[in-house]
C-alpha cells in the first residue's frame, strides 16, 4: 500500500525565499505552478496504490485538479471528470498495457449521464501512455441505430493527449465546444459522477435549455491511435491530431473518418489531421475522410499518407439526395500520399490547398488563441 506522506521541509533562508519568489514571479507560469503543485495519487487495480478505480481516484482530487498515476492493468469502469488540470498517466511499458474501458452505448445508457468510457469537461486535461476503450461490440451487434459508443468525450479547452490509444468502433471519439453538448442545447447539470452512484437509482436528467452559444476549444492529440469505423472521430471543437495513426476497423458499409459540423456559421471550429497514417484492418474499404454531421463542417488533411480503403472521392454528402451540407463545408488537403491519395477525383466541393494556404493550419499558429497556446511545446 502506498501513501502521501507529508513531510516538513528543512527551513529556507530568507535570502533563497526571496530568490525563489522572484524566480516565479518572472516565470509568470499560473497554469504551470498549478500543475507542479497539484496532488498526485496513485490507482492500482490490485490494491496497492491508494485507489483501485480510477472515479474514486478523481473523486478525492481537489477542484484545482491533480495527477492520476495508473497502474498497468484493465479498469473496466466509466469515468468522468468535472476539475480542470487533471492528468491520467499509465505508468505501464506502453499505451495498451493501461486500460480505461466500459461498454456503455446511446441505446443502453438508460438514464446515465453519459455514453463515454471517459467523459472530460474540465480544462487542461492531460493524458500520456493509456487507452480509453469502449468494447460495447463486444457483446452486441453494431447496428444502424443505438451502438454509438464513445471511448472518449473532450468537451475542455486545452488538452493535450500524447501516446494514446483511443478505441471503439461507431463515434469513438467526440471533441466538442464548451457548455452545449452534442445537442447544441445548454445541459443543466453537466454530467457527473454522482448522478449515478452504485447504490442509488440514477438521477433524472434535466431536460436541455435552448439556445446554447457554443463557446471554441482547442485539443491536441500527438502519436496517438485512434480507431472506429462510423463517423469515429466527431464534433465541433477546434483538434489537431499529429503523427497519429487513423484507423479503419471492419464495416460490412464502408465508414467515415471524421463528422465534423458547427452550430454556427462563424463558429471558430476544424479538425486538422497533419502527418498522420490512415490505416485499416485487412479486407476494409469505401472508407471516405469526412461526411458533414453538420452544416458548415471543417477538416483539413495536411502530409497525411492514406492507404486503399480511402475512397477516391474523399467526401461524402451526410444522407446523398436528402441533405446538402457539402455545399457549406470547408473539406481540404495538401500533399497527400499513398493509395487513397487522389486529389483528382475528389468531391467537386473539396479544395487541394497551396502551401501559403496550408501554413495557416500548422498547430503553432491554428491553436494558438489569444493565450498563446503551445501544446507541441507542454507535449515534449
């Protein structure tokens, strides 16, 4: 069993306080003093960290958020997180040797607040070396209505994921705005933990409050996995996702990548995907790189080498002959290779960049925001 144990340090000259103090006052460093100060607990499924679950681990952190350290085994539970400044770290050889995984899907979840595996709504969240899986096909049948599960939901601003594995089949990952959710309503409460302890009925969910002003959130995500088949990566947050693999699972239909959509016309809002593989299992194919969930969708694929599966034309209308959302998208590439690299068969409404066109999308300047964002500098 492991414990904090508080220990008094040795007193500090006032001369060395006094250099300390001025030193961090110059580092001007809030975000960065939070995370060096925050708690660090430990969770082992066998019993010798101080939690064997990683909900009670997040449970006991103070609101200003903490480190989770995850030993390597199989957590099967749901997880959500209300702080900001919260890490999750497998302290494993490698991603898959820590996983967070539960089978909860849209047509289960009953009165649960939330079909993610982990569901994140705090700010600054960091994750290194685990997996977030939903396995709710593992003992159901994907059908067309009802099987979206979610491994992972990022509804905070400035996240930063760094060789992870997110995996599940339809809707797999969700990145969204602040404050609305997938509905584009106001929730009321958020989700949370406490709505459904284990020995108490689930608390009844309030019904939504229209209208919602999403307000725009920026994820990082760098040499991570991410695996589906349908519409697998989805929202409208602003998310890069680089040097990461994509992958395709088996779909007797095809699938999409990406689902992006905007509640709002001006709405700051783009999946960009740069130096990644798209990858799929043996036997995969008519995989396209995006339908429009919703209008005014936005994804920009820059360097990316793009195996078979993909579909020469890239982009597909959400419901063929019944919406027309790719007469307000913004879908683009520059310079990609491989197989499914086929920029002159593309959907007529989808753009082959320049490279002036592409700096724009570099994540130094897309994620940026008016707090100098870095996430490429925090990930190193």
């Amino acid at each position: 069993m492991l414990f904090c144990v508080m220990v008094r340090p040795n007193p500090v000259p006032s001369t060395a306080f006094s250099l300390l103090a001025i030193a961090f006052l110059c580092c001007g460093g809030t975000a960065q003093s939070q995370r060096a100060n925050a708690t660090t607990v430990r969770v082992a499924a066998d019993g010798t960290g101080q939690y064997t679950t990683v909900q009670a681990a997040v449970d006991h952190l103070p609101a200003t958020g903490g480190t989770i350290l995850i030993a390597p085994g199989t957590y099967r539970e749901q997880v959500i997180i209300n702080q900001s400044h919260v890490t999750l770290k497998g302290t494993g050889p490698d991603p898959s040797s820590t996983i967070l995984v539960d089978d909860t899907s849209q047509g289960t979840r009953g009165a649960r607040p939330s079909y993610a595996t982990v569901h994140v709504l705090g700010d600054d969240f960091r994750a290194d070396n685990l997996t977030f899986q939903n396995d709710f096909n593992r003992t159901h049948e994907q059908a067309s209505a009802g099987s979206q599960a979610q491994a992972l939901n990022l509804e905070g601003d400035r996240n930063i994921l760094d060789h992870v594995h997110i995996l599940a089949n339809q809707d797999t990952l969700y990145v969204g705005a602040k404050g609305c959710g997938q509905s584009g309503s106001l929730r009321i409460p958020p989700p949370s933990s406490s709505s459904f302890p284990p020995t108490a009925q689930p608390a009844p969910v309030p019904a939504p409050r229209t209208p919602c002003i999403p307000t725009p959130t920026r994820s990082y995500f760098t040499h991570c996995v991410v695996a589906g088949n349908v519409d697998f990566i989805y929202g409208d947050a602003n998310a890069v996702f680089n040097d990461c693999e994509i992958h395709s699972t088996l779909h007797a239909a095809g699938g999409y990548l990406t689902a992006q959509g905007k509640y709002l016309k001006d709405q700051q809002s783009a999946f960009v995907v740069n130096h990644c593989h798209l990858t799929a299992e043996p036997g995969e194919q008519h995989v396209f790189l995006g339908r429009p969930w919703r209008d005014y969708a936005s994804v920009v694929y820059l360097n990316c080498i793009m195996e078979g599966h993909i579909e020469p034309a890239g982009w597909r209308e959400w419901t063929p002959g019944v919406t027309h959302r790719l007469d307000t998208v913004f879908y683009a590439e520059y310079k990609s290779t491989g197989l499914g690299a086929n920029p002159s068969a593309r959907a007529t409404k989808s753009h082959q960049l320049t490279s002036a066109e592409a700096k724009q999308y570099q994540t130094a300047r897309f994620l940026a925001g008016s707090d100098h964002w870095n996430p490429e500098k925090q990930a190193k």
